[in-house]
C-alpha cells in the first residue's frame, strides 16, 4: 500500500525540483528515519545533492571536502540486482563502516550513525542515489523498514530518469544556443566530462577534443594541464568565477581561449551534472589587449599584465627594466610566471599567443 498523495508529490518533483526536501522529509517519515537526501554521482565522484533540512549541514560539509572519496555502497547495491531499498549493514560490514571515511568524517560527527538508501543509473551517466540516515543511539535500519520503502522506488526512479532528461536536454538547448551565435560550446559535468557540444565545437577538433560522457580535452600538453586545474578550481570553489585557459597558435589554426563559465547551483543541477558552459574564442584581432583584459583572462597580477603588454609590443626586457625601474631579474621572475598562467614555453609562444598571430610556416 502506497500513500497516494506522496507519489504524486514524488511525480511533481521531477518537474519542480524546488520540491524535493518536502519528498524527502516524508519518505524519512515513513521509517523513523531523521534525515534523507537525493544525490548525483558520476565517474569523476559526487555532482550535486538535494537534502532534507536535518541533513543539509551534513551534505554541505561533504560537497566541500569529501565529494571525490569512494562510496562503496551505490555500487555494491547495484551489483546487488535488488531494485529496492538496502539497509548499509546488508551491503557492508560493521568494520567496514566503522572505518569508512564518509561515516567516520560526516555521518558521526553531525550525530548520524546508519544509513540505508537504493541507487537508479541514468541516461547522464550519473548514478542517483536516494539515502536515508537515523541518529546513531536509534539503531541501524531493519528489512522491515526497507519493505515500507521499496513500494515507492519505482515512482522515485521514474523521476529521476525524467529529470536527468531534462538536465541532457538544457545541456543541449544552452550548447545549441550558442551555435546560433556562432559559439563553439559544451556544458561540463564533474571533471570535465562532456554532456553536450554543438556542431562549432566538434569542429575545434583535433585541437580541442569533445565525446558525450567522455572527458573534454586540449591537444596541447601545457594547455590541456591548465584546463584540468580550471575544471578543478570552478567545482571547488564555494563562490565559482569564470576561468579561461589559452593554447598558442599552431599550424592546425589560430591561438584559441577556452572559457570555463560555471553554471549556477541549483536542485535542477544534479540530475544531469551540468556544472560549467565552456566556450572557445579564436584570438585573431591584432593589436595588443588591454590589461584589464590580461588580467581577466589569465589571472595575472596587474604587474605581470603590464609586462605581457609590453613583450607583446615587442620591447626587451631591459627596455622594461630601464623604463619602470624593475630590476632584469625581477621581470624574468614575473615573465616565468605569466608563460605558466597562459600555458606558454617560449616568449615567441606568448606574443603569438596574445596577438594571435600564426606560426611563422603559415605567414609565408
């Protein structure tokens, strides 16, 4: 026997995932339970999560420090071949869970001792997890509890797989918007895996490399290991600020930039993954940028932009030096610095890069 009014309300929040606390809160009602959340899990570890009120301290420190630390248990349930519910002591051991980090780290310490939960794969590659947690001094879940629960599965994976649609398809309406304007873009999960690219991005290829549900990825070396560090630096921070990564000029084109724009956290965000748009600009207007621009693009200091202008002006470092007063020294230190925020290695690569000048072969 199901209660009616929650599976329609569980239908209601695949539509208006604002909604989901309320779900969870009941489903938690259902078996004693103090707290319940619903998360996204993909390959490269934890996307999102949506809990109830009593958890959400608990999630929020997870998101910040834990999010990349294995969980067995969706995993284990999967292989498990049982499209319910499973208390963790029917998928771990008690020696198990006493030294998993995610209990001994985030459960125990907000007073959360057992959990139990069902995971449902989805079409984004994610894996969406339902959980439940009670106090530690309440006991562990029983078989019985998790008989109460199984009923409504099947009406939260339904949701789940109706939200995870719709997060693909805004992936692939934002990337089809920018085509319209001529952008080349992809929406980004965790790590840098692909949702959706449009047609002028696959043609960056083989510069810039773009497969559904597989990694993106920069042909340069230098390039692509400034790209895993963006990707990195906008999921972890708590307040993300768009990031770009260049790649010089090569016989195949144009210096390119990549912008890494996060998306905004939202309960929407989680059943797809989508975390950052990123777009790709070619560098072809000549002309020095303006240091403003230096300084947005590439994070250098004020003092590191005005050197980027002027080696990109063509003036030598001890015209530099004489001019402002710095010592040869002090500019080879700033310079060094500025090739490893624009992913260059020679200065040649740098002026070419911010001028967006071919490779000499392609000048001729």
């Amino acid at each position: 026997m199901v209660d009616e009014d929650l599976v329609a309300a569980i239908e209601e929040a695949a539509l208006a995932p604002e909604n989901w606390p309320r779900v969870l809160e009941r489903l938690a009602a259902i078996v004693g339970s103090d707290a319940a959340a619903v998360t996204a899990r993909g390959p490269a570890g934890l996307t999102g999560t949506i809990a109830s009120p009593s958890y959400a301290d608990a999630h929020a420190a997870y998101l910040a420090r834990g999010r990349t630390w294995q969980n067995v248990r969706p995993q284990r349930a999967l292989a498990a071949g049982y499209a319910g519910f499973l208390t963790d002591l029917e998928i771990c051991t008690p020696e198990e869970l006493e030294a998993d980090p995610i209990y001994r780290e985030f459960l125990k310490p907000f007073g959360f001792g057992w959990t139990a939960g069902t995971a449902v794969p989805v079409p984004s590659g994610d894996i969406i997890i339902f959980d439940l947690a009670r106090r530690a001094s309440d006991g562990p879940f029983d078989r019985a509890a998790m008989e109460r629960l199984d009923p409504y599965r099947p009406y939260l994976a339904r949701a789940a797989l109706l939200a995870s649609r719709q997060g693909l398809e805004r992936a692939r309406a934002t990337t089809d918007a920018m085509a319209l304007i001529g952008l080349p873009a992809a929406v980004l999960a965790a790590g840098g895996r692909v949702l959706s690219v449009n047609t002028p991005f696959e043609q960056l290829e083989p510069r810039v490399v773009a497969r559904a549900m597989g990694l993106v990825g920069l042909a340069d070396p230098q390039a692509e290991e400034l790209l895993r560090k963006a990707v990195a630096a906008v999921e972890q921070a708590s307040s993300p600020v768009p990031r770009s990564v260049p790649m010089a000029a090569t016989e195949e084109g144009p210096a390119i930039i990549a912008h890494l724009v996060p998306l905004r956290r939202s309960a929407r965000d989680i059943f797809a993954g989508g975390q950052i748009v990123m777009l790709v600009t070619e560098v072809v207007a000549p002309g020095v940028p303006e240091t403003a621009l230096l300084t947005g693009l590439f994070d250098l200091t004020p003092a590191e932009s005005r050197l980027a202008r002027a080696v990109a002006a063509g003036i030598t470092l001890p015209d530099i030096a004489a001019a402002g007063g710095t010592s040869i020294g002090t500019l080879r230190t700033q310079l060094k610095s500025v090739m490893a925020k624009t992913g260059t290695r020679r200065q040649v690569d740098l002026v070419r890069l911010l001028l967006g000048a071919a490779p000499p072969s392609r000048l001729h």
